[in-house]
C-alpha cells in the first residue's frame, strides 16, 4: 500500500491483510519516524501513559507489506 493512502489509516483500529496473507486487527502509527503495529488496546494503553512511544519495542512494518487496510468502526 502506498505511503499516502497508508496515513488514511494511522491510529485508526482497522483490520489489515499483510503480504503472505496473514490478517491482524490493530493500529498502525508513526514512532521516532518509523511505522509500527500494535493491538488495539495496546495502543490504547500507550496514548494513556502519555510517555513518548519507543519505536524498538514495537512491530516495525513496511507500508509496502500492508495489502488491504478496512476500518473497524
């Protein structure tokens, strides 16, 4: 998925289809300048903290792996 229709889903909970097929329900969202994937709730959890998101200590993906992002309302 390309870089700009990525940032349509940026700390939205969606449901992706990642290359190789494998779906995941999550959040994806920028961190020290690198995309990074997270669960729902943990996401949650890390904006209440309120501390800055340390981009190692999360799942790094590439926009190119994303195949099909949908909304979760």
């Amino acid at each position: 998925m390309a870089s700009q229709e990525i940032s349509n889903y940026l700390n939205k909970h969606c449901r992706f289809r990642f290359r190789g097929g494998k779906e995941a329900f999550g959040v994806i969202w920028e961190a020290d300048g690198t995309l990074v994937f997270t669960s729902k709730e943990r996401h949650d959890r890390l904006l209440l903290q309120d501390i800055p998101t340390d981009a190692s200590d999360l799942l790094q993906i590439d926009s190119a792996d994303v195949m099909i992002a949908e909304l979760i309302s």
